[in-house]
C-alpha cells in the first residue's frame, strides 16, 4: 500500500467516525432525556411506557438485525438500519417532552431530531462510499455502484435500480426487473482472471438474457469487461474506470502483488 493511498483511507476512517460518534452521541443524549423526564415523574404513566419502550427497545432491535445480517462493513445499508432505531427514538422524545409541558407531542423537535441524526449517519456512510477510488480495494468495505442500461436512458444514477457490489469475496450484479424480483449474477475474485474497461459499441449485443426472455443493453458509455475462469462479464457500471481500480486493487490486496492500472 502506497503513503497516499494509506493517507486517503486514514482520512475516510476518520471522517466516518466523526459523523458516526456525532449521531451517537445525540442518539444517548435523546435517551437520558427521555428517561430523565420519566423518572422525575413528569410523564403521565401511560406515555411514560409508551417512551421506555421505544428508547429501550429499539436499540435492542437494532443489535438483534445486526448480529442477524451485519451491515457494519456495508455502508450503502447504514441509513436503512439507522431508520430504526433513530425514528423511535425521536419518537419517543417528541412523546415525553410534550407530556412535560403539559401539551401534545413535540412533532417539530422529534422530527428535526430524527434529521440531525439521519443525515450524520448519511455523511458517515458517504465517506467510505464516495468519491469511489483504489484505496476502497484496501479496505474491509462493501463498493456499490450502479448499472445502467438502454431501456433506462433519462433515469438519474442514483434511481437505477440495478447495481454491482463487491465484497470480499466476490463481484456480485444485483438487477431487478420488476417490483419484488432480484437477479443476482456472482462472480468469485478467487476466479478472476483480467478487469477491462471499454467504451460501449452502437451495435453490441445484450450484455445479458434473462430467462424471461428480457435483454438489457447498455447503451452509451463505458462497460466493465470482468474476464474470469468460466468466461467474461460484461457490465455497463456508472463510473466503469473506478469501479475498476477498485476490483483489481482488492484482487491485488488479497493476492499481496501491485495493482496493475
């Protein structure tokens, strides 16, 4: 790992941490407060039970997910997994705070709350994920990026549906081609042999058939050539060049040899 390299993923870390330790932060002071009012006895029982239990088991739940399907090393998960448990927490303090005053529910304060909090989690999340460069490959972390097609032209990228990941392990495209179906198409990095970029050519065939007789064709811009030991994969991934920095400088990590750009 080159000095620069290491200075970038020093900084990620950093930054990450610094939004993370932002939004827990404000996530433990919510709940002292929460149970601060409740013990001072300025909530009506009801209310009062109603904000335990939402301040206590939400973050229950939310241990309970992540040793189920543990999302720490996947930050494109992170704002999914921090929906629940920062809604109910500031659900719970906008419950109690108003019971305090001897009103109805703070909406306004809980609703600004559950922002702050979210929007840390996003930030945290968009250091390891953004700007997509080789120095991910050196690091335990999942890179998401998305995948086009002709049939989506006008489509912003971050409405695409479909998508590549990679893992530790393996390349995985993940497409949906309609509500409630995923088509996923896995690619061992033990099994790849070459990474390639190319741009699209006007009269290139489907870069995959599904068996529901669907094509998906990738239109303008550059593709991703994935080579591997039982034929080569063709993807037509937003951001191909770095997209493919990253594989080869994961490959190169796991193999301990250079990177070859």
């Amino acid at each position: 790992m080159s000095n620069s390299q290491e200075m970038l993923i020093v900084d990620r870390i950093r930054r990450q941490w610094f939004w993370l330790g932002s939004a827990v932060v404000m996530h433990v002071a919510t709940v002292v407060a929460v149970l601060t009012l409740v013990v001072r006895g300025r909530v009506a029982p009801v209310e009062a039970t109603c904000a335990v239990a939402l301040v206590i088991g939400a973050p229950i739940a939310g241990v309970w997910l992540e040793r189920r399907d543990a999302v720490c090393h996947r930050p494109a998960r992170w704002l999914r997994r921090a929906l629940g448990v920062v809604v109910p927490t500031a659900a719970a303090f906008g419950l109690v705070s108003g019971a305090a005053v001897g009103g109805s529910a703070q909406v306004l304060p809980a609703v600004g709350l559950a922002v702050t909090q979210v929007a840390c989690v996003v930030l945290a999340a968009r250091a390891l994920r953004y700007p997509v460069g080789p120095e991910l490959g050196e690091m335990a972390v999942e890179v998401v990026e998305k995948v086009r097609s002709r049939h989506q032209v006008g489509v912003p990228a971050w409405a695409l549906p479909d998508e590549v990941r990679l893992n530790g392990q393996e390349i995985v495209v993940v497409l949906s081609p309609g509500p409630g179906t995923a088509i996923g198409i896995v690619v061992r990095l033990d099994d790849v042999r070459d990474v390639a970029v190319r741009p699209g050519r006007p009269d290139e065939g489907p870069w995959i058939r599904l068996d529901s007789g669907g094509q998906y064709f990738a239109g303008d811009g550059d593709v991703l050539e994935i080579r591997h030991r039982d034929g080569e994969l063709v993807v037509p991934v937003c951001g191909a060049a770095a997209f493919a920095e990253v594989i080869r400088s994961r490959i190169a990590a796991q193999r301990g040899v250079p990177a070859r750009n």
